[in-house]
C-alpha cells in the first residue's frame, strides 16, 4: 500500500502550481535588454550629478577655479545631458553588451 503522507512534489511546499508561476517570473531577453539601458542610464546620472556637485562645491565655491558646470537633476536638451545619454550608451555597451566568444569543443 503506498504511502498517502506525502504526495509526489508536494512535499516540502513544492507544487506544479509554484513552478508554473515561476516560470514567468524569467526575464526576456528584450525586458534584459531595456534593464541594462536603464541601469546604465542611472549610472551615468548618479556620476554625473556627483561630478557636478564636487565640481561646484570644491572648486568652484573656493575660487580654484571660475566655471561651473551646469546643473544636471533635471533632463532638458542641453549639452550636459547629451553627455549623460552619451555616456549611458557608452556604458551599456562597454559593460552589458558583453558577447560570448563561441569556442570549438576541446579546444581554447
């Protein structure tokens, strides 16, 4: 007579129901892709708004030097947020478009 305590998967919470669901949890190679643009994007942003606040804070406001850089929190069509888009795309490139080198079996 088998054993009517345990059911199969079921034991320890797993289910057909918990691996359906899971599945569709996986990323697209698409939602992959726009999450490293937007990674990338953030990045640029947060190092560009850091250089521009040490730039004015440190050298700026004790008179090291007499240019500021222009605030960048808000996007607007300006030179400096061409360079966080230019810079965003510079990054997602050099770090998130890393291809796999297709080796033959056996060798290097």
């Amino acid at each position: 007579m088998p054993d009517r305590s345990r059911s199969g998967d079921a034991q320890h919470g797993r289910s057909g129901r918990g691996r359906r669901f899971g599945d569709a949890d996986l990323p697209t190679k698409r939602q992959g892709t726009a999450l490293a643009a937007y990674i990338a994007l953030l990045l640029t942003y947060g190092l560009a708004n850091a250089l521009q606040d040490g730039w004015n804070e440190q050298l700026v406001k004790r008179g090291t030097v007499d240019s500021a850089l222009p605030s960048m929190i808000r996007p607007d069509l300006s030179w400096a947020w061409a360079g966080i888009l230019l810079g965003a795309v510079a990054i997602y490139f050099l770090l998130f478009r890393v291809d796999r080198v297709d080796r033959p079996e056996g060798g290097m």
